[in-house]
C-alpha cells in the first residue's frame, strides 16, 4: 500500500520546519499510523550514524524518534556538510561519495534523482503516513531549476504542502505573499494550508492580518503556533547558537560550572552539549574569542567538519595561547576535546591524502602526546562504551576520518564494548595523567545521565564544592508528546486530515 504524504515547506531557513514535521510525525503516531519522516536533500554539520553505518542528518534522526522508528539512510538520502564557503561534502545514502563545489555539485545533482526517488519508494511502501520536510524555501529561483527538495518533491510524492513562516522574525506576511508570487501557477495549486509559527503575544490582535491573507492567497491559515521555551528540542543549525543565551532555570544552585564550548567556523555535532546545558549547576557559553573565554572551569573544543581549518582558526585567533595557558596553570580548569576537537589535543595531525589542507602535516596543540592520521574512508559506528575510570557504560556514536594513536603511556578515556551491535574490544580517547585533558571520538557521551554527573562532579570535587545530585533523567520522548499537544492545541487537525485525504 502506498502511504498518504504530507509535505511542509517554509518561507526560509530556520522557520521551523524540521520541528514542525517532529510534531506531525508524533501526532500521526498517536493517531494509530505508522509514520516516517524524510528529507531529499539536507545541508547540515549536526549529523547521526544509522545501525546500517549510515550518515544522515541529525534533523531526520530526531523525527524518527518522534515516529519511535529506527532512522535510515533513506529518510535522508543526500546530506550535504560544508567545508568551506565553497565547497561540501557529498553524502549520499549514508556514505560520502567525495568534496564538490557547489557548480560541480549541481551538475551532479541530476545523477541523484533515481536515488531520491528510490528511497522514498522504499519508505512509502513501508509506512502508512511519510512527512516530507523541503529545504531553505521554494522560491529560491535560482535553485528551482535543479530542485530536488521542494516542490519538484512534492510532485514526485504526490503531496500537498503546509507552508510554514516565522513571524518572530518580523515580516512574515510579506514572506509568505512574496513566496507564493514567486511559485508558478501549478507550484501554487500544491500549496494547501499556511501555519504561522513562534508567535509571541494576543492571536486575537492577528485575526484582521490573518482574514487578508487568507482573501489575498486563498489559502487557509491552519494555525498560529506559539513560540515555546518548555519543549526542548535539538537544533540543527549553528545560527541557533548565535541566538542562544545561558539558561535561567528557576531551580539553579550558586556554584555553577562554567563551561565554554569553543564555537568553531566549522563546528558540527554540537546537539553533544544540549543536555549540558539542561543542568541546573551548568553555566554553559559558545565563545569564538579569547574575551569571551575569560577563565572557564572546563573549555570544550568540539567535532568540526574541517579539523585543520579550525585549528588554524584556533591560533589566528589566540584562542589556542588562552587554552594552553588556562590547562597549562596551576587553576582548577579542565579540557575536553571532541572528534575533531580530540585530533587538534595531539601533537601533530598528517594529511597524507590532502582531504582537509595543501599540507600533509600540521602542528597540534600538543597538550596530549599523540599524533592522528587522517583517512580516506569514514568511520561511522554506534558505540556502546564504558569509562575506563568509573566504569560507568554509555552510548553514543563516531563520526570522522582518522586515527588517533600514542606511544606513551596515557590512559584511554573509554573502553568500546559494541561497535554496530556487535561486540568488541578496544579503548577510545585518552586522558592526561592528572585527567584534566581528555580526549575522545565518541558524540553523544553526555546522553547518559549517570556519566555526564559523575563527570560534573569531578569538576566540582576540584574546586573543593560539594557534588550535586543526579535529577529526574531527561526523557526525549516525553517532549515529543509535549510537542505534539502543542501542535494539536494550536492547527486545525480536521482540516489538515482533510488535505491530505484529498
């Protein structure tokens, strides 16, 4: 059986759209329908590692669980992750298939129809309901023409689509009078329903604007979604990290730990911090310079897309003086590096293939005594591990190219239990004698409750403050369901049934 599609495309970048298609895929659920997500194409540096070792963007993974299904390469077939302004790396069906320029990638794009297509067979025979997620907006005219996301999707799937405008940006009218203007006459036929989202305020105060949109466009406005800040969802983009302010949680404690998460040009995977900063003795920062570290209790330097171009970054911008000096005192401080952040601890990293720089090696920070060579092929595993040090297990997930390995005699940071189901035996990461630096490839390491506060903790036994206990464990799916309330509290469900009966 063929499954009913529902297609949500936006104004532009960071509407709202993957958190939207979350909330359906949640409420289709709920509704007795078995429901997958999916996204032809995604531009993202946030990215997850499927049980088939596939690569797909974070967003996806996220709507799968809102779906409680394993993600699949195929809710996602085409991940692009930039590495410069100009150029990206192409992953397609979970594996990189090499770095283009964008003139080079869009030629290639036509090679990749039959790809798109065959993944959304797969899924639509499998599933009763697939939500469609677009990309950016549809009126992109300079894009339109190699489409393979927005409505030449919608096409392809037979869906209609919910166009979706951020009105906590300001102008979103406009945005949306100016969108369907720029569709052609069929493109605008497929557009069948509106939501407004992040609205702050009276909705009674909206009414007049919202009955002349509806006789300007002869589109229903399905809804005026509220903009929330009690559902904690993960971000796909590094702009939200720009908007991002520390956390004034009502239940904070005095003693907090100050972490500065080092913002990289290239940084990815950062969704590793989000249940940091949900810690109520956690001041965490992203900093880009050397004023805004100041004197952290514990510096992170994150996974990045580009390690080489990121730890040149580091020096520029001194940066790289301040974490070695900070690590290097007689303070309290600590150090974490992560996938890429790790590889930039060593002493040296070797290029031989030239995958990030002209270079075939380049100066580390020298802070552990080790040395990584980057790889041609890409690992991506789930992990099970367990820390060497307390023996608390985790899960979690690699993402990179590259190994790390020491001639002394430092000690690991994990001993890796499972490797894609199946199980192994090796270790993972280091750390310095006195455990202040450590190091590791593992994404994901702070999910697990009991080791994120036993790692706090220690933190906080070296600035002689007394631990804090663990709080109730953070559960995803419970925000899924909060999500989905909201959804079902502010759209006109009967009406969008109805749409996609039609």
């Amino acid at each position: 059986m063929k499954a009913k599609t529902l297609q949500i495309c936006g104004t532009g970048s960071g509407v709202g759209k993957s958190i939207i298609v979350a909330g359906f895929c949640r409420i289709f659920l709920q509704d007795g329908f078995k429901v997958a997500p999916f996204k032809a194409q995604n531009m993202a540096l946030n990215s997850f590692v499927t049980k088939e070792e596939g690569e797909i963007g974070r967003a996806q993974a996220s709507q799968a669980a809102a779906s409680r299904i394993e993600p699949s390469v195929d809710m996602n077939p085409i991940l692009i992750k930039p590495t410069s302004d100009i150029g990206a790396q192409i992953i397609v069906r979970g594996r990189p298939i090499g770095n283009m320029r964008a003139a080079e990638y869009i030629k290639h794009k036509k090679n990749l129809r039959k790809v798109v297509k065959e993944s959304f067979k797969r899924l639509s025979s499998r599933y009763d309901i697939v939500v469609i997620e677009g990309a950016g907006s549809p009126a992109e005219i300079n894009l339109k023409k190699d489409d393979l996301v927005n409505m030449k999707m919608a096409r392809l799937a037979k869906a209609p689509v919910i166009l979706v405008g951020d009105i906590d940006r300001g102008g979103v009218f406009a945005w949306l009078v100016g969108t369907l203007e720029l569709l052609s006459k069929d493109e605008r036929a497929m557009i069948k329903g509106i939501i407004i989202n992040k609205f702050r305020g009276d909705k009674a105060l909206l009414l007049p604007a919202i009955k002349f949109l509806e006789r300007r466009l002869r589109i229903k406005v399905l809804g005026i979604v509220p903009y929330f800040k009690d559902i904690i969802m993960a971000e796909e983009d590094s702009v939200s990290l720009d908007q991002r302010t520390a956390s004034s949680k009502s239940n904070r404690i005095k003693k907090r730990i100050d972490i500065a998460v080092i913002k990289l040009p290239h940084i990815s995977n950062f969704t590793d911090f989000d249940a940091l900063e949900r810690e109520r003795d956690v001041l965490l920062r992203y900093v880009r310079s050397t004023e805004e570290l100041n004197n952290p209790d514990l510096m992170i330097i994150p996974g990045t897309k580009n390690t080489i171009s990121d730890l040149k970054y580091l020096r520029t911008s001194g940066l790289a003086e301040k974490i070695i000096s900070r690590i290097s005192s007689n303070s309290p401080a600590f150090l974490l590096g992560i996938c890429g952040g790790y590889q930039m601890l060593g002493k040296k990293i070797y290029d031989k293939y030239h995958l990030e720089s002209n270079s075939e090696e380049i100066q580390g920070l020298a802070l552990l005594p080790m040395i990584t060579y980057l790889a041609k092929d890409k690992v991506l595993n789930q992990v099970k591990a367990r820390e060497v040090s307390s023996g608390i297990e985790i899960s979690g997930y690699e993402i990179h190219h590259g190994l790390s390995d020491s001639k002394s005699c430092l000690k690991p940071f994990f001993e890796i239990l499972e490797r894609n189901s199946k199980k192994v035996k090796y270790f993972d990461g280091f750390r310095s004698k006195d455990n202040r630096i450590s190091g590791t490839y593992i994404h994901g390491l702070f999910d697990a409750d009991n080791f994120r506060r036993e790692f706090l903790n220690k933190i906080r036994q070296r600035k002689g403050w007394e631990p804090v206990s663990q709080e109730i464990n953070f559960n995803p799916d419970r925000e899924f369901d909060k999500l989905a309330q909201l959804l079902r509290e502010n759209i006109d469900m009967k009406s969008l049934y109805g749409i996609m009966k039609a």
